[in-house]
C-alpha cells in the first residue's frame, strides 16, 4: 500500500506506544548467553530458529517452551498459553518430555516401559502438574491418529481459533515445530 507522511507518524507512534504498553509482556528464553544477545521476544514478534536436522531445534524450542510457561505462571492474570504447533512429533512424545523434565527420568526408558513402579508413580504424579500447565498442543496423537488425517495450515488455523475463542485464552507464544 501507499502511506502518506502523516500515516507513517502515526502508525509509527502507535507501535511505539503499543510497545511501551506491552513491555511487561515480554519473553525470554531463560537462557542466560542467549538472552545476553537476544531481545525478548513481544507479543506479535517471530523468531525463528534456523540450523540443519538433528541439531536440537525441536529439543530448544520445547524447552525454551517450558520456559515460557514458567514465566506465564507468575503473571498476575492466567489467560495466556504456549501453543506448540508440531508436524515433527507426536503429542504423547512432547507430554512424556515435560514429565520426565519434570521426574528427571530418562525418556528412551519411559517411551518403551523400561520404568519402575515407582517411576511411573512418579510420572503419574507430573502428569497432574503437566496437566496444569498453559502448554497446548497441535499435532498428530496416537490415540487420534486414525480419527484424523495429516495436519494442515487450515487445521491449525481452526486450532487456534479453538484455543482463542472456545477455550478463552491467548497464545502468548506460537511455536511452530
């Protein structure tokens, strides 16, 4: 589009003072060389994170993911969420990487059933936490896989809308995996 002078002085000041509003808003990646390098993320923003396969993209986002939700659950106000948007891995991988985050335990054990009674107590145990956790998830389940076909841009689209207007909270971050 065409945007006279007056138009881009008062556009420009709008995202300023939106800025300014929205600076408590902020996001970091809880990593402290990182976030001596990189700007915290705000709302609006993408950030993306570029390297070949295998070397730890999905493993950095999830976590910089859990990140965020800690930083959510210290706001005063609880209507924002995390949505991790996966085509990579399946919903029960990314929920048993939060419980053993969580347990300590290994997930390659946990994944094939090579736990203890009292580890799959104690997973039973984060579970209830994961549960309550603002850390929403698009993606293809084990449990769903047959119900449903290979995700798409519309499905996720539909899912945020879902996350938005059906459920009555925020994305206050949207990872795309």
């Amino acid at each position: 589009g065409v945007y006279t002078p007056p138009d881009v002085a008062t556009y420009t000041m709008e995202i300023v003072d939106k800025r300014v509003e929205q600076r408590a808003l902020a996001l970091r990646t809880s990593v402290d060389p990182l976030d001596r390098v990189m700007r915290p993320v705000l709302p609006g923003e993408m950030v993306f994170v570029n390297a070949y396969t295998g070397n730890g993209k999905t493993a950095f986002m999830q976590f910089w993911a859990r990140q965020i939700v800690k930083q959510l659950q210290q706001r005063p106000t609880l209507d924002e969420v995390v949505v991790y948007i996966t085509w990579e891995t399946l919903v029960e991988e990314l929920g048993l990487y939060d419980l053993c985050g969580l347990t300590g335990i290994d997930a390659s054990s946990a994944w094939y059933g090579d736990v203890t009674d009292k580890e799959v107590e104690a997973l039973r145990v984060a579970a209830m936490k994961r549960a309550g956790m603002p850390l929403w998830v698009v993606g293809d389940s084990l449990k769903r896989r047959r119900q449903h076909g290979a995700l798409t841009m519309k499905d996720v689209s539909e899912s945020l809308r879902l996350v938005e207007q059906e459920h009555g909270v925020k994305p206050a971050i949207i990872y795309v995996d």
